[in-house]
C-alpha cells in the first residue's frame, strides 16, 4: 500500500472519525487531537495491513483505544459526553412545540449517555450512532460480540429507565444525520421495543 492509497483513507474516513470522537468526547479540541493521532498511527501500521483488512473497523479500533487512553490519562470522565445523535442544520419549518420536545429530550439523554460507564457509552455511540455491527464493535472494545450487544442494551435500558415518562419513541427514531421525526431503520426496531 502506497502513499497514494493511504491518502485515499484519510479522505474516505477523517471525518467520520473525527466526528466519532466529537461525540465521545464533547471537546472539539480533544477531538482534534484524538483524530490527528489516529491518522498517525494508522499511516505507521498500514504498510502492514492485509488488503482484505476492514479499513473503516481498524481506523474505529484506533480512535476507541486513543480515546480510552486519554480518559484514563486525563481522569475526567464526567467531562466527556456522547452526543446520542447529530442533527441536520434546521432547514425549512417544523412544528416549534415538536422542536422543543425533541430538544428537551435529546438534552436528557445526552446527560444520561455521558454518565454511563465507558464501555456502554462508546458500545452505544459506535452501534446507534455510526452503526457498526455488533462484531466490530467487539474487536474495537476488545470483547465478544454478545457482550458487545449486552453493553448497548445495558446503555439503552438505562436511557429508557432516566428518561421514564419523556417521549424516547421520538429521540430514537432520529438518524444520526436525520431530522426530527425521522424512522429508525428496522435493525433498530427490535432493541427499541425492549423495555427495561
């Protein structure tokens, strides 16, 4: 693998990466960082990635692993939060009571998601939010596919029981680059319907 092909990831990927890492850790200046050093790595071991390799998988695994770090490194977990899901700019009109809700209820689970332990949070914010299978995600966080899924259902669970009462149907029907009211594709539908 060349320059050339290494260049071709960076422009395929940065911006999901980074945009990962915006979430995860809620600080554009750490984000910044995190994403750099990501790259970095990845253009010192890429030479050595087999060509079947899942680029987008191993470039997660990196961003999860320099993101664990820092938040050991730093000891400031509560001041990283996960936002649970990116709005599209508002463009053209929507109901203004429909916005508030949604508003209100995308704030308190934002809340919630930055309190959950580390590997739900990041379990949650790679399923719901950058939609890996379960698998990648279980090489990312360095366990089995099904703890994987217990990790995003435990971080579900969670929301649903803080947010008792509040309207989730709406918060979790919103794609990460949808607007308000969008549906959940149906891989969603079934964790959706568990309830706590």
């Amino acid at each position: 693998m060349g320059d050339d092909a290494f260049e071709a990831i960076v422009a395929a990927h940065h911006g999901e990466i980074h945009r990962y890492l915006a979430r995860v850790t809620a600080r554009a200046s750490d984000a910044d960082d995190l994403s750099q050093e990501t790259f970095l790595r990845a253009f010192r071991a890429y030479r050595a990635l087999p060509g079947d390799a899942n680029v987008r998988a191993w470039l997660f695994a990196i961003a999860t692993n320099l993101f664990r770090n820092h938040v050991r490194s730093e000891k400031r977990r509560s001041t990283f939060q996960a936002a649970v899901l990116a709005v599209r700019s508002e463009a053209g009109a929507h109901d203004p009571e429909d916005e508030s809700v949604y508003r209100e209820t995308r704030t308190l689970v934002e809340a919630v998601v930055a309190e959950l332990p580390l590997k739900q949070r990041t379990a949650f914010v790679l399923r719901k939010i950058h939609e890996l299978d379960y698998e990648t995600i279980a090489r990312t966080l360095d366990c089995s596919a099904d703890s994987a899924r217990a990790h995003v259902f435990q971080a579900l669970r969670k929301i649903r029981h803080t947010l008792n009462g509040h309207d989730m149907a709406g918060m979790m029907a919103v794609r990460a680059a949808g607007p308000p009211g969008a549906e959940a594709p149906a891989s969603e539908a079934s964790e959706r319907e568990v309830t706590p």
